[in-house]
C-alpha cells in the first residue's frame, strides 16, 4: 500500500522524501517496480478497458448497476463492488445537472379523460398501453419542443416529433408516427397528462378513429405519468445538458441519434430488470 502511494503521488513530491515518510527504502520501491503485475491486477486492466469502452459506447451514462450488466453480458464475471471501484479509481462517473420548464398547459375547456392506466406501467405485450408527453430543449435560437410515445412493454420511442412552438400539431405527428409504425390494436391504452394538445378535438378524434382507450393523468401530478417522465430526465441527463445547443437543428439531430442509436437498441432499464429493450416484430399474416 505504502508502495502504491508513493506510485499515485510521485508526480507531487519528490520520490525519495515520499520513501523517507513512509519509512520504506528506495531499493525496495525499485523492487516494487519490476516486480510482474498480479493476475487481479492483470484483470482489473482487462475489466478497466472494457469499462472505459461501455462508457464511451453509453455516452457516459452508465454508471455501476448498468455496466456491471453489460460486462456480464458480454461474458465478463464481475460484481458491482469491483466495477463500482475500478470506476471510482479511474474517474468515471456519471454527471447530472436538473433544470425545469412548465410544458402543460392544463388551464383549457377540453374534456378530460380518466385515469385508467392508474400508475400501473407494466404491459405484458407490446402495443397495450402507450404514453405521451412533452418536453423541451433550450437553443440558442431558442426553445425546441420534443414529443414523445413511449410503449410501456418495452420503454422505446415509437413515435417522436420535434417543433420550435408547442402546439397540438406536435403531438399529433408523434402520434401519427408511432400509429404508423405499430399499427395497434384497438383497445390499447393512450395515455398523457391533461394539457391542451392531448385534449385538442383534433388529438381526441385521431385516437378514436385508432381505437385507442383514452387515460389522463390526475391534475397537475406528474407521478401519473412517470415512465415518460424518466424518459425525459434520462435524455436530458445524458444528451441535453452536456453541451451547449447553437441551433435548434443540431439538437434535433442529436436527439434523433440518441433515440435511435443508443436509447431504443441498447440502453438498459431498471424497469426492465436492467435487459435492454426488446425490439418490436410485427406479426406476419
């Protein structure tokens, strides 16, 4: 221990007055040196280049739980303690900043539908319950909106549309996305919170024309709909607030990357049991 310090701090203080403190002898630092590298050691510098490589591969998202499982996926026998050190040791962590905006808008003369998915997100098949919301990311040029449709089987975006004003077409072309791409069955659950492009005439005849049972989270709870909230904290965590945005565009671009690239095909979910999620095959007639 004494050996490795010196090792750790030699840059700071000369290494012969380090030895002096430390009451161990030049001759045996010397020995330390030469002395071949454990096989732990050995394997630590293995399970530290595949760490290193997970992290770039997950943006730097990932932190012990999630990478201690994509180790052992790719057959690496290790625990969270040692994935947790070698992280540590190394200087891999996870950054997370918090910033806030209001995005609903629940203060109109629309309907509002009942809770039925009750704060229950399991779904045993894909394509039986869905939900929705909105975010937003600050630019330079100004505020991008981003709306999303989340199927809760497997937490993937089906259905996201981008726009530089909050309107009820922004929802709609989300939804019109994630219709076209799945092609639900109708019964499936719709649900969102109670702003006005959920409850606009317009939304509301779109999912009755699909079919879909329409749910509405409780006023002004955002527990109501929770897995698209952490959807939401999760890009922003990992994507929005990690760099500075010049144009609306480039963060457009950089969201659709993120979502395709790594939040749908890769990123593992605790909600999941930490498995990544589950890619969606329509079934052949």
């Amino acid at each position: 221990m004494r050996f490795r310090f010196i090792e750790e701090h030699g840059g700071e203080f000369p290494t012969n007055r380090l030895c002096k403190v430390l009451d161990v002898s030049e001759r045996g630092l010397r020995a330390y040196r030469s002395r071949p590298a454990s096989q732990r050691q050995r394997t630590d510098m293995i399970l530290l280049a595949h760490i290193k490589e997970q992290s770039r591969l997950s943006l730097g998202s990932y932190g012990r739980p999630r990478m201690t499982e994509e180790l052992k996926e790719i057959g690496l026998n290790v625990g969270h303690r040692r994935v947790g050190r070698l992280m540590q040791e190394n200087g891999i962590q996870v950054e997370r900043s918090k910033k806030y905006k209001v995005t609903t808008d629940s203060n109109h003369a629309f309907n509002i539908a009942p809770n039925l998915l009750n704060r229950d997100f399991r779904a045993d098949q894909p394509n039986r319950k869905w939900a929705g919301d909105i975010s937003y990311v600050w630019t330079r040029e100004g505020w991008l909106y981003l709306a999303v449709i989340l199927d809760l089987h497997s937490r993937r975006v089906i259905g996201w549309a981008v726009s530089n004003r909050m309107k009820r077409d922004l929802a709609i072309r989300a939804l019109k996305m994630a219709v076209a791409l799945r092609q639900p069955p109708r019964g499936c659950i719709h649900h969102t919170d109670r702003g006005s492009q959920y409850c606009s005439h317009d939304y509301q005849k779109l999912l009755r024309q699909h079919g879909f049972q329409v749910s509405m989270s409780g006023k002004g709870d955002c527990y109501d709909n929770s897995a698209v909230e952490t959807f939401f904290k999760t890009i922003k965590a990992e994507l929005i607030w990690r760099r500075p945005w010049h144009t609306r565009r480039d963060a457009e671009l950089a969201s659709f990357q993120y979502i395709n690239g790594f939040y749908n095909p890769r990123r593992r979910h605790s909600a999941l049991g930490w498995k990544s999620p589950v890619p969606f095959k329509k079934k052949v007639a």
